[in-house]
C-alpha cells in the first residue's frame, strides 16, 4: 500500500510454499522481539512474538526463530496463502518499552 | 472487540496550519505510542507514555510537535506550523506493560496527513 517504502526487499512466493522472512536488529541489549503483518491502508497487526530466552517459537502457520549471536530474526510461514501478502516488520525493544521497527519486507504470494 | 481508534483517518492541511490527531487506546492499556510512517523513512516512533506520562520523545521534532494524554483515554499529536514534509501516516499504539514485560502493541488505523 502506499503507506509503505517503494523500495523495500521482496520476497516473492508460490502459493503452498514456505516463506523465510529475515530481518537484522541492531541493539544487543533488546530483549523482546515482535513480528508485524501490514496491509494495505491498515496499521500494523501482530503475528508472533519472542523473548530473548528463548530461539525459537511456534504459532499457528508461523514460527520466529531468534540467533542472538548474530542479531538475526526470522519468521517462518509455513503453507504461504494470498492472504499472506503483506509488508512485514520485525521490532525490537531497547529497554524502557521503547519498541523500534526495522524497514519491512514486502511479500508477494503468486496463485 | 476492542481495538485503537484514531481520528481523522485522513486530513489535507495547507502550510502553517495547526493539526491536531486524536487517538483512543484500548482500555486497560497502560502504554500509548505514536509512530510516523513515511516512503522514505518506514516506522518511526516519535514518543510514548506510559500511565500517561511522556517516558520519550526524543524520536519528535521539538519545535513544532507535541504529545499528551490528557486522561487514560486520549492521547493527542499536534503539529503547529505543519509543513510539508510533515505529510505521513501517523500511527497509534497501545499497549499493556506490567511487572512481567512488556507485550505487543496494538495499532490504530492511522491518520493519513497531508499538508500542502
């Protein structure tokens, strides 16, 4: 939607498929991690969340897998419909509640 | 079906004018955020309150913008002189934090601000 950046990653997949989305977060300190769903014309919607305890975390279709090590998230959804198609976020908080986003992914899901 | 509830959902504004957007977080929440989303720069968190009091704001430009919150339900954004650039989607959020950690936030459908 046009709420969104025109120049974000894409990541483009098969209906039935299996998406990888990837994000970098950038303070080692944040301890708690959340994934967003944003369609076109809506604010953003949570999907799945993680704390800094654990790695890995399973919802229904949808799976954050957290390497501290390297500061990497992912979201992981299994059986990708055209509902699916969306800008994703991940976020992190720093501390204090304060909640930063990263720059999105746009998924498009082909029928 | 509770949910966050901003007012207007859109405004085109001529320069210098003041705006002022409305936001009405979902009760029992003790946590209100406001988030800008532009092409260019994506989310940004302009500030946040928790139980009402401004925890930072250091994401506003100082001169022209201002947050409150004054009572539990409404959180208001206002911009005076709006200028141009100013044209975005606002974003609020609300969120309940407590002695556990925090949680997600919920987000309101935006306000879709112009200024020309």
């Amino acid at each position: 939607g046009e709420s969104v950046g025109l120049h974000l990653p894409t990541l483009s997949v098969q209906e039935g498929d299996n998406s990888i989305i990837n994000c970098a977060y950038s303070n080692s300190a944040s301890d708690y991690f959340i994934w967003y769903k944003q369609e076109s014309g809506k604010g953003p919607q949570f999907i799945i969340d993680i704390r800094s305890n654990m790695d890995k975390r399973q919802g229904q279709r949808v799976t954050v897998l957290l390497n501290k090590t390297v500061k990497h998230l992912s979201l992981q959804i299994a059986a990708t419909q055209p509902g699916d198609s969306a800008v994703y976020f991940c976020a992190e908080n720093t501390g204090g509640f304060k909640t930063i986003f990263g720059a999105g992914t746009r998924l498009f899901v082909k029928a | 079906d509770a949910r966050v509830t901003q007012t207007p959902r859109h405004k085109v504004t001529e320069m210098g004018q003041e705006v002022t957007m409305r936001c009405q977080p979902i009760l029992g929440h003790n946590t209100v955020f406001w988030y800008r989303q532009t092409m260019m720069q994506g989310l940004e968190l302009l500030a946040y309150f928790r139980n009402r009091a401004p925890l930072d704001d250091s994401g506003m430009p100082k001169d022209r913008f201002s947050a409150e919150m004054p009572d539990a339900t409404l959180a208001t954004l206002k911009i005076q002189p709006s200028e141009p650039r100013d044209s975005a989607v606002y974003f609020c959020a609300s969120g309940l934090i407590t002695g556990s950690g925090n949680t997600e936030a919920f987000f309101g459908q935006g306000t879709r601000l112009t200024v020309v």
